[in-house]
C-alpha cells in the first residue's frame, strides 16, 4: 500500500447519491490483481462492499456536471 492509500484509510467520503461511507483499506483482486476499495456504509445495516480503485476514486458526469463518484469529507 502507498503512503498516499493509508492516508485514505478510515476516512470518511460521500458518494455522488448522497450516503456516506468509511474506507476500510485496499485488496487485489485475487484473478486479475486489480486493485479493489473495500468500504462500509455508514447507514442502514452498515455494510462492507468492494469496488475497483479505478471506479471509485474516478469523475463521473451527471446532469451535464462532472464530479467525483466518491468524494472525500473528512478533512485532516
């Protein structure tokens, strides 16, 4: 893990729908080594999901406005 990624553990971000989440570390997929987030919802029955790094931390557009699809709140 990069100095970059522990820094982002346990950090707080807001997906572009509105709920929050906590990122809990990073993985590799075990077939193609793709990097993976493993993150927890921070509502509801609080659960733990996996989505490619590149997917996460990417821009998306919606509405004609771009924007991070998770964005990071917590500042430190």
């Amino acid at each position: 893990m990069t100095e970059e990624q522990i820094g982002l553990v346990g950090r707080e971000f807001r997906h572009f729908k509105g709920n929050f989440y906590r990122l809990e570390g990073f993985a590799k997929d075990s077939e193609t080594l793709e990097e993976m987030v493993v993150y927890r919802a921070l509502y509801g029955e609080r659960g733990l999901w996996v989505r490619p790094a590149k997917m996460f931390f990417e821009t998306i557009e919606r509405d004609g406005k771009k924007m991070k699809r998770f964005e990071l709140v917590d500042a430190r």
